[in-house]
C-alpha cells in the first residue's frame, strides 16, 4: 500500500511540474521595446521659440528656446574671456577677504572612533554600500555583465518646432540654421508652426522639410493664391491652416486651395482645423480638371483682381 501511496505521490508531482510550466509559458510576456537590444528612439519636447519677436531664422542660433533642449549654443571668444575676467576678479576678492579674516581660527574635530568601526567592517566582509534594492550590508554585485547587456541607447529626436508669434519676414536659410545650430536631422520635422508673423509668401524652404504633417501658417500676409500651390510638393502634409491671411478673404478661397493642394496627391485631411468632407473632396477633382491651364497666371490675376473689385486694401506686415 505504501509502495502505491509513493507512485501516485510521484505521479501527482510529474502532473504538477508539467501544469506549473505550462502555466509560465503562457503568463510569459513578449520582450519590449525598453528590454529588447537596439536603440530606443524618443521624441522630446517640442522646441518652442515662440513669442521672441524674432526678425530672422538666422536669429535661432543663438536664441534659448522658452521650452525643450536644443543643441548646445556655442560661445563666442569674447564671452569666454568676459567670464575669465570676473572670475580672476571674483578670486582676487575672496583672496583679499581671507586676509582681512586672518585673525579668526578654525578647529577639526576628528571622531577617533571612525577608525575602529572601519577595521571591525572590513574584519567581517561588511559593506555599507547602497545596493540596487535600497539595502546596505547586502552582498556585492555581479561583474555586471547581465546589466549592461539591459542598457538601452536612448535618442532624443525633434518633431516638432514653434515659431509662432514672432516677427519672421522670410525663411530664407531656416533649414541650414536649424541644421547647423538647433537640431538634429530636421528633415524628420512633422509638426511646424508659423502661424501669426509677418510673412508675405511661402518660400520654397519649406520643402526642405519633406516629412511635415502639419503646418500652421494662419495669420500671416500670403495674399496670392498661387503660393499656396508650392504646398503640393509636401507628400506626407495631413493639416494645414491658412485663416487669417488675405487670400481666405477671396471667394471660393477653400475650393481653390483644396484643388491646388490636391493637384498631385490626396494626402491632406483638414484645412484651416476643418476636415475635409467627401463632398469637397469631390468638388476639388471636378475643379481641378478646369483649373489647370494656365492656372498659376490665372490664379495671380484673381487674386488681385479681387482685391481691385472690392476696394479692398491689401493687408501688408508693418514696415521694419
């Protein structure tokens, strides 16, 4: 009976152990991207230079953003010798303060039984060391091998950019400025803001950003419809906003700037914060297939036509 009490003991384990495996093979879940090898790509915090009254985009090389880390702003010759000089000078005045203290004595309390304790430590293979856990006095870590095979290269990208509000003209050299002084590959720039400045155009540097997604350029002064059409050469461009300026002030303003934009691709979904319907969609291909002949001089004659027709002043940046 016993001999039988045993095998069934046996028999009932086996179960257990193959049940018990089973069971970690299912709750075991996939690696992440946090444990698994490579690079972990994050992408920070938008870089805002908005409100800086910022006249230039050669400005940003030198301009701290209100908001996310930019590369690091090299100094010039002349303030690195400006701070040697206050501080030889900084030196010179604590120097002279310790003569004036000459009189004044200092005393070192030394507590003769830090020795003591330090011997009985190392007697008996102690360590008051912090360990990873929070504990001290536990036993010493590993070579370290399987931590630094966890460790992650983590690399901070860029995609976004606020330059709203400011006092920006132009965009000539924007993308060699950011570039060269602000940011890392700025080609993989998804989100721009250029909204509420002075420009009277859209200059042809945009389309050194071709991964853009959204593009705010509403109260600005772009009062001619054909410069919305450089916009088309943007493939991945989802939303775009041009409210605000005088072209929207023209009528059919939407139909127009939809055909433009869809002359060449169908990727935008939303135009001035507006998702485009099926109806317009619609409307844009059957206007397209009138529009385009000759369509950029016509476009031009529009919209200045327009304003001449309505007497109405042409809204234009103050004067510098």
């Amino acid at each position: 009976m016993d001999a039988l009490e045993q095998q069934q003991d046996e028999l009932d384990f086996l179960i257990y152990e193959q049940m018990y495996a089973e069971s970690l093979a299912v709750s075991r879940k996939p690696r992440t991207v946090a444990t698994a090898p490579g690079k972990v790509v994050h992408e920070g915090t938008p870089l805002d230079f908005s409100f800086l009254k910022l006249q230039d985009v050669i400005a940003l090389a030198k301009e701290r953003p209100r908001a996310g880390k930019r590369i690091a702003i090299e100094k010039d010759e002349d303030e690195e010798e400006g701070k040697k000089d206050s501080g030889a000078a900084l030196a010179a005045e604590d120097k002279g303060d310790g003569e004036a203290k000459e009189g004044k004595t200092s005393m070192v309390i030394k507590n003769t039984a830090v020795p003591q304790v330090a011997n009985i430590l190392q007697n008996h293979s102690i360590s008051l060391s912090v360990q990873k856990n929070g504990m001290m006095g536990g036993r010493k870590q590993d070579d370290g091998n399987v931590e630094a095979a966890r460790k992650k290269e983590l690399e901070f990208t860029r995609t976004s950019l606020l330059l709203n509000n400011n006092e920006l003209r132009t965009l000539s050299g924007m993308f060699h400025t950011l570039d060269t002084y602000v940011m890392r590959a700025p080609r993989n720039l998804l989100w721009l803001n250029l909204s509420y400045n002075y420009l009277t155009k859209i200059d042809v540097e945009i389309l050194e950003f071709p991964n853009l997604k959204s593009l705010q350029l509403h109260g600005n002064y772009i009062g001619d419809l054909a410069e919305v059409e450089k916009l088309s050469k943007l493939e991945c461009l989802i939303s775009l906003t041009l409210n605000g300026n005088p072209i929207e002030a023209i009528k059919g303003y939407r139909m127009y700037v939809l055909g433009l934009l869809y002359k060449e691709r169908e990727t935008l979904k939303k135009l001035d914060s507006t998702v485009i319907t099926n109806a317009e969609y619609d409307n844009a291909v059957v206007w397209n297939q009138r529009l385009y002949t000759d369509h950029m001089n016509k476009l031009s004659r529009l919209s200045k036509r327009y304003f001449e027709k309505e007497k109405l002043p042409l809204k234009t940046p103050p004067p510098k």
